[in-house]
C-alpha cells in the first residue's frame, strides 16, 4: 500500500477463565490488511482455526507480485478472501478427527489508498459470526456490523428485545462462521471513512462483559485526556481488555484498534 499514515494497535489475551487463547488477531500494515477471528471447536481446534482463517486471510490479500494494476474491487478481494480462508479451514478440520467441526468468527477492514486522491482512502469492512467492528467518529460509537447470531435474527424479527437477547441462555449460538461448513457468505461493506475516525475490532470476549455503554464511556476518557484528541491507541487496547477481565473475564479478549490521520 501507498504510504498513508494511519496508527493502529491490537491485543489479546485468553481471560480469566478459559485456560487458552482461541483468538487471533493480526495485521498486514503494509497491505492495510487487519482482522480478528474468534476460532470455536474442542480440544485445540477453536485456536487453530482462528489461525489458519486468519493467515490465509492475509495472504491472500497480499499485493500481487506482478507489476500489471490491481483489477480486482476491495470487496471482491475480501470476498475472495474470507472464501479462500475458508477453504484453508474446513480442509484441515477434515483431515483430523479432533479438528472435525471447528470454525471461527472473522472481522475485517482492508485500507487502500486511491492514487486519483491520496487523501481520502478506501475502506471496506468483512465479517462472518459475532466478532464486530465498532466506528468511534465525533464522539459517537457506532457498531457497524450485525452478529451473525441466533439471538440477533431473532431481535431482527422482533421476537426478542436487545436487553433480552444479551442475558438469553443461547446468545453464543451464530449462524454464520468460517470453515464450518464448505461455503460461507460474509457480509461485506464499503465505508466512508472520515480523518479522525478510530475502528474498533473486537471478538465476543470484549462486548460480552462490557456494554456499548462502558466502550463508549472508555473512547470518551481517552480522547478527552489526549493532550491532541488522539489516544494512545496501545493504552487503549489495555483499558480495554483489563475492563472486561475486570468484569468477569469469561471468554478471550481481542481488540484492535484503526486510527485515521
């Protein structure tokens, strides 16, 4: 990618409870190439196949070595993308028996920067499952993504109210994941980036035990108190993945965080 001089920072850490980390989160700056998956299976499986999912993801967004010009749109490229992670996944749960079934969440923000005007990039956003991806623009948080999940559809049809969909006993149940099943179809979508922006990624981990509410009340302290309006994005990570461990800690905790110039 074209030199464009956005911050990011990720961490992630297994939680109070669970013994391993089944999280991943990686990012390819130079391809402005960033993603979370949140792996789920026995044993090891959840772990390997939120790493597989996500080092085929980057790979396959890594810029073609050929000098010939990029035809292909971001959101073909990401579709592409979450298809080949996929393939990547379901082929290795079927080669062992302790990884049959295993998938993960993904979420994703691919950055370009378009040569015909340099300041103001391309931004497009991938998931499949619950892991989600958050905007921070103008002192409001937005959640942009919609969780491919069982208690989700249902608060779509009206059936079950936000508050009661977050204590239902099947919330953890999604209907859409990588490498489960042999084709999946992510959600894809193009933003319209603003400078300033900060994009939160974030696994179940984080939005399980903190409420929009409290992310929202943490990205306010932290513009607030940055002598320029812009945190400190790896500050940032820890407040977060501490006030969720502080809050209990149940799952893995992931965030990464995209600061626009």
């Amino acid at each position: 990618m074209d030199f464009y001089p956005f911050s990011h920072a990720m961490l992630s850490h297994k939680g109070r409870v669970r013994k391993g980390n089944e999280d991943t989160c990686c990012a390819a700056p130079e391809h402005g190439v960033f993603v979370v998956c949140d792996g789920m299976g026995g044993a090891a499986a959840g772990e390997v196949a939120s790493r597989v999912a996500a080092n085929a993801f980057l790979k396959a967004l890594a810029p073609v070595r050929s000098k010939a010009p990029r035809t292909a749109t971001p959101d073909v490229r990401l579709d592409t993308a979450v298809h080949l992670a996929n393939e990547a996944v379901y082929e290795q749960s079927r080669r062992s028996i302790q990884l049959q079934g295993m998938g993960t969440t993904l979420v994703g923000l691919l950055l370009e920067v378009v040569k015909t005007a340099p300041d103001k990039p391309s931004l497009t956003l991938v998931h499949v499952g619950d892991s989600r991806c958050y905007l921070w623009r103008d002192g409001i948080l937005t959640q942009l993504t919609h969780d491919h999940s069982l208690v989700e559809e249902q608060v779509r049809l009206g059936e079950l109210t936000p508050d009661e969909a977050a204590n239902h006993p099947m919330r953890n149940i999604i209907t859409r994941a990588v490498g489960s099943q042999p084709i999946v179809e992510p959600e894809i979508l193009q933003l319209e980036p603003r400078p300033g922006d900060i994009y939160l990624l974030a696994s179940d981990g984080l939005t399980r035990e903190l409420s929009d509410a409290e992310i929202f009340h943490t990205l306010f302290r932290a513009q607030s108190r940055a002598a320029n309006g812009r945190p400190n994005l790896e500050s940032l990570c820890q407040t977060l993945v501490d006030q969720a461990n502080d809050a209990g800690g149940g799952d893995n905790i992931t965030v990464l965080l995209l600061q626009l110039p």
